[in-house]
C-alpha cells in the first residue's frame, strides 16, 4: 500500500491508500477522487487521466514510454517536465507519500 496525495485544481488535497499493483489512476477512481476522468478506462488511449507530479516525486518514477508521450500532446497544458497520464503509474511501496496535482480540466 501507499498513500497518495491528489491534490484538485482548487487545492483541496485528498489523501488515500491505493492498493500495490493499481494504477495511480484506479487509486483516484477507487476513491471517487474529482479531477481524474480516466475515460479510456487506463487503455493510454487519450489524456483524462492527467496530472502534474509533485516536483521531488518526477525522477522517482519510471520514465515515461513513447505512448504516454503522444497521448500528452492532447493534454490540457502538458509541462512535459511534470506531467503524466496517471493510468501509467503502477502503485507500490516506494511511491508513498506521492503527490499529484490535476489540471484546470481533463480534454
């Protein structure tokens, strides 16, 4: 388990444990947080799942595949330096304590 943060466009920050194995974006729709969409269902097949990582968490994950990249280009405002489709982030341990903020909105 590892807790993370989502933190809403608003800056109403909801903190929850998100099982091993789960995507970051099945830890949000698990717990019906606000600001992820996940339209695609976690496919990488569009960018309603994306967030802006928390500056100390972007070297921790893994590096971002050529399909995430592409599905970004149809982000709301992608800062390719923070950005990432949440349905790519596999949950474990060493992601306790992440931290995501959502976008204005999904497209």
């Amino acid at each position: 388990m590892a807790k993370i943060t989502y933190v809403e466009f608003g800056g109403t920050e909801h903190t929850v444990e998100v099982a091993n194995g789960l995507t970051v974006m099945e830890g949000a729709r698990d717990n019906n947080i606000p600001g992820i969409e996940a339209d695609c269902g976690g496919a990488c097949a569009c960018s309603t799942c994306h967030v802006y990582v928390d500056p100390a968490w972007v070297e921790k994950l893994s590096p971002m595949d050529d399909m995430e990249e592409d599905m970004l280009d149809f982000a709301f405002q992608p800062d390719m330096s923070r950005s990432r489709l949440t349905c790519q982030i596999k949950v474990s341990e060493q992601l306790d304590g992440l931290k995501v903020f959502m976008p204005e909105k999904q497209i």
